[in-house]
C-alpha cells in the first residue's frame, strides 16, 4: 500500500488541521501567534521520493497577503525499528522518535478493487534517523540521480590549505564512494532547541574501528531561503579565523543552500552558560530563605565582594571576549570582495534610513499585539506605552548623534551568547563564534548589507538582560508564587512592574533587593566586555540594544508568545534610564 503516498495524499494531509497543529509545535516553525487558527494553506512546492520512505518535501505556507517556505524531510514507517540503524535501535531513541511523529488514519480510494483501504500514515522529520543522512550523503546510486532531482552536493575542499581539513573534506567523497567501507552515527544537538536542526555526525572507518572518529555537524536550514552563513564561514576560512567552524560541503535544492556540513569545533558548552550557572550559584546561595532580613545586600561593597567570589569565570570570560569579538569583525572583511568589505558613509543619513526601520518593526508588533486581544497581560495599555515611548528615545538617539561619519562593513548581526561556544583546556578559554545567518527579523538583502560593528556588542549585552530576567522568573517561580493558586511566574513579574501596590510585601522587598544584586551584576560585566581599544561609539551600542530588544519581542510574538514579558522588561529598564 506504500505505493499510494504520493504527492497528491500527502497535500490532502498536510492541510488537515492535525498537520497543521503538528507544524505550529515546531521550534522552527515561525509566525506561531498569528498562524495559531490553523487559517493557512500548505502547498507542496517541492516534491522528490529519496528512497521507498523518504521524502524530501519544500512546502509553502500561505495566506492573506502571507507567504513562507520551509524545507521538511519526511520519512514514513509503519514500525519505527525499520527506520532505525542497529546501532540506534534503544529505549531512549525510540521514545523520542515516537514523540516526534505525527500519525494519521488516512482512507484511500481503491478504484480497481472499488472498495475503501485504511492506512495508518506515521511521519517522522527525516533528520533525525541516520538512514536519512546514508541515502542523501552517501548512497552513490541515489547521488548518481542527483541531477534529475535539482539536487547538488558542493564540497569546499579547494578552500583549505591545512592538511587535516582538507583530508575531513575528502573523506565525505570516500565514504559516498566507498559506503561499505563506513559506519556512521547521528546525535542530535542542542536539544532539538534551535531554529535550526543540527545533528553530530560520526564517520567511522571500519579498518581501523579504535582510531577516532571523524566528526562533522550536519545542519538543516529549515526555512527554505536563500542564505548568507556558507559564504561568510568561506571568507572566515579564506583569513585563517581560528575561532568559527569550516564549512565543508553544502546541498543544495534548487539552487538554494538547504543542508551545510560543517566542522564540529571542540566545545563544553556556550557562552550563556557560564553566566548563567554562576548567576543562579549566587542566588541560590544568598536567597536560601525569602522570611531572611537580606538588608545587608544592599551594602556595594559587599555586592561586589559577592560577584567576585561567585562569578569568577564570568568576570575572566567578559575581559576576553570583546578582543574576541574585534578580531571577528576583521576578519570578516576580505581584500578585494564587492560584499566582504568595510566603508565610511554618513551617519545622518544611516541612521535616518535605520530609525525608519525600527519605527516599522515598532508598528508591526503594535498589529501583532492587537491581534491577540485575548492573550494575558501584553495587551495592557502600559505595554503600549512602552512602545510609544521606545520610539521617542530612538529618535532622541538618532538626532543627538554628533559624528558626522560612521564605518559599517559586515557583521555577525545576531550575536548573542548560545552562537559563541566555549573550550576550556588548562585554565585557558577557546571561544568558537557560530550561526553566522545574519539577524532573522531582516530579509535576505538586508542581511546582505553592513552596519557599524555597535550591532554585534549591542546584540551581544541584551544576553546579560535576558540571563538577568531569567533568573529573577527562575527564583519567583522556586520561591515567591503559590502553586496552588496556579500563579504564573511571567504574571508575577508583570505586576511588580505595571500593577504596583500601595503596601509593599516582603516579597517584593527581596525582589528589590536581588534586583539591585543583579544589576551590578549586569553593570560590573559589561565594564569588563568594552575593552578600551574597541573604539566604540556608546550612543550606537544603545541604539542597537534597543534595535535587539524590539527584535527580540518580534520573535517571541510570532515564536513564543508566553515569553514576551523579559524583552518588555528589557525596554522598560531602557526607558527608565532615559
């Protein structure tokens, strides 16, 4: 009966609203807030049978005046064991899996026997099997068919002068070639929390099965668009910068570059989480009991005392990364490149053009806000004054701007603490700088241009609010609101902030008291991450940070609507400083 999937079912089921609903529940899958009424259509735009199960699928997601591509992989199964490889084949796996798939009881029109056949449609994304990656990658009868099906295997081999990645890059032809001669295996990274699908990729070569493996990261670019990363991860290789991954090969759909195989840097983890595992240690070691007289925090020295003594790593990992951050932002300009390159503009007429901009994202979160009248405390009248507000200090900034000349050139764009990873060997930190996708709120031609390198440290100390304000709703939701009144610690927060009280509850006095805590925290940090031989301009790091922030609510009204309250936190400190 696996015969009958084809295209034309498949479309049937992809516009029922349990497909749909499916989709929504996606981390990758974006416009959730306005999408949420399942009022949209899918359309299979791209439609390839890889093998007897898999399905490499581009659909369009439409509506009124709406429209946006994704790329999903599909495979069917009927007992999940005939999709796994042996070495796969565990509890922890199988659950999983499980979870991920989307089934359905489809009936099929069987004319010649005239009578109605049921079948149970399973569906799991394909990334996340290995067989998937053996028939795409290595599978030479399927790469021989390459052509027929728009698809294209590009190798960045003749990039690489250093003998051991040159020989990485060779051995992905060894093991398409000679697949008998391999064995592979898949993990899934961060778990399953990125925009995008990334997965750990082991090659192992079966002659010498106790030499360690080859390592590569195989990275699935869900929303099918044209992309910026495989170009600037070129020029980062081309000027030798140790501290991004190569790029190794890259598949392209149709002329667009939809799965990049790239180098899997030595890490322990990003950046964030050094902040936040010292911030939370320190909290949770001074806050023990909220019916504690905790006054004696109030004291500066003995809060600077506390920072030094809890957030050692923090402070040591802050006075090197904004060297760290200069020397990406040389070498992400290459001698001779029409793209890759920095220039002196004037800066009335930039900034001009860029408060425009925000004024329209400003606009565009208003719509998106009126929307969804029923949705809890961001439809408040004090969050639209915010907004109101924000535009009066961008436009402060903007006109008060006294250079006359700034340089812009390529950037990272969406710089925040998960894209730096980390190594630690001897004391010593390595960081490792990564997502180079450019800002996702802008489209691929803005991506495509430069802006002043502001952008990066600007993007960059939002972080330190948002592990800030993550913090205080953890600590809220351990210690303050009451579970059995179902409080939500989002809610919480709100009121200490927009529904002030007369009477002030002890509650709110240790609230105030972290809060003072964790601003100096934030405060004592980012004067270690400006190192004086930046040569920055101030008012430009502030007028990204409120760039960053707006784009921040952006995404989570249209990703995750119950996470908006630390964005608006983050503009309301911004407006109170003002």
């Amino acid at each position: 009966m696996s015969n009958m999937i084809d295209k034309s079912l498949l479309q049937q089921v992809f516009n029922s609203n349990e497909f749909k609903a499916w989709l929504i529940s996606k981390r990758w899958f974006g416009d959730k807030s306005s999408l949420s009424t399942l009022d949209f259509t899918v359309i299979i735009n791209y439609f390839q049978i890889l093998s007897d199960n898999i399905f490499l699928i581009i659909i369009r997601i439409t509506t009124t005046g709406y429209s946006k591509e994704y790329f999903l992989p599909l495979i069917r199964y009927e007992r999940i064991q005939e999709i796994v490889e042996p070495t796969e084949n565990n509890r922890d796996l199988i659950v999983t899996l499980t979870e991920k798939t989307f089934s359905k009881i489809v009936a099929l029109n069987t004319s010649d026997k005239i009578i109605d056949s049921v079948l149970s449609l399973n569906l799991l994304e394909a990334e996340y099997c290995a067989i998937f990656w053996k028939k795409l990658l290595f599978d030479k009868k399927i790469s021989e068919l390459f052509p027929s099906m728009n698809l294209e295997l590009k190798l960045y081999d003749d990039q690489f002068e250093n003998e051991e990645h040159l020989k990485k890059a060779r051995r992905l032809i060894e093991a398409g070639l000679y697949p008998d001669k391999y064995d592979l295996s898949l993990e899934l990274l961060g778990g399953g929390n990125t925009t995008n699908v990334l997965f750990l990729l082991r090659i192992y070569n079966k002659k010498t099965p106790d030499k360690k493996p080859d390592t590569y990261v195989l990275k699935s670019y869900k929303e099918y668009a044209e992309r910026i990363e495989p170009r600037t991860l070129y020029v980062l290789v081309k000027n030798n910068f140790p501290n991004a991954p190569k790029i190794y090969g890259m598949v392209d759909i149709n002329g667009k570059d939809t799965i990049g195989i790239l180098e899997n840097v030595p890490n322990i983890g990003n950046l964030g989480d050094i902040y936040w595992n010292e911030l939370n240690q320190m909290v949770k070691s001074l806050f023990i009991n909220i019916k504690v007289d905790y006054s004696h925090l109030t004291n500066k020295e003995t809060i600077n005392d506390m920072i030094k003594n809890y957030c050692g790593e923090s402070l040591k990992v802050s006075k090197e990364i904004g060297i760290q951050i200069k020397n990406l932002h040389k070498a992400l300009i290459l001698k001779g490149d029409s793209q890759y390159f920095k220039e002196t503009i004037n800066s009335e007429e930039y900034l001009l053009d860029y408060t425009n901009k925000l004024n329209d994202v400003v606009s565009d979160i208003q719509h998106n806000i009126k929307k969804n009248t029923d949705r809890a405390f961001y439809t408040s009248p004090k969050i639209s004054s915010i907004l109101i507000d924000i535009q009066d200090i961008i436009e402060r900034y903007r006109s008060e701007f006294d250079v006359g000349e700034i340089t812009i050139q390529p950037v990272h764009q969406d710089l925040h603490m998960q894209q730096i990873l980390f190594n630690k060997v001897n004391d010593q930190f390595n960081f490792y700088f990564i997502d180079f996708e450019g800002d996702p709120q802008l489209s691929i031609e803005e991506k495509k241009s430069r802006f002043p390198i502001e952008k990066d440290l600007g993007s960059f100390l939002r972080s330190l609010s948002y592990i800030k304000f993550n913090t205080l709703l953890n600590f809220i939701e351990e210690k303050i609101i009451d579970k059995k009144k179902f409080e939500v610690p989002e809610e919480f927060l709100f009121s200490i902030y927009f529904r002030k009280s007369a009477k002030i509850t002890e509650e709110q006095k240790i609230l105030e008291i972290m809060m003072n805590l964790l601003n100096s925290w934030e405060k004592k940090l980012m004067s270690k991450i400006f190192n004086p031989s930046l040569k920055l301009h101030f008012t430009l790091i502030k007028y990204y940070t409120i760039e960053r922030a707006l784009h921040e609510l952006d995404y989570e009204l249209l990703f995750r609507p119950n996470n908006i309250i630390i964005p608006i936190l983050g503009l309301k400190e911004i407006i109170d400083k003002n």
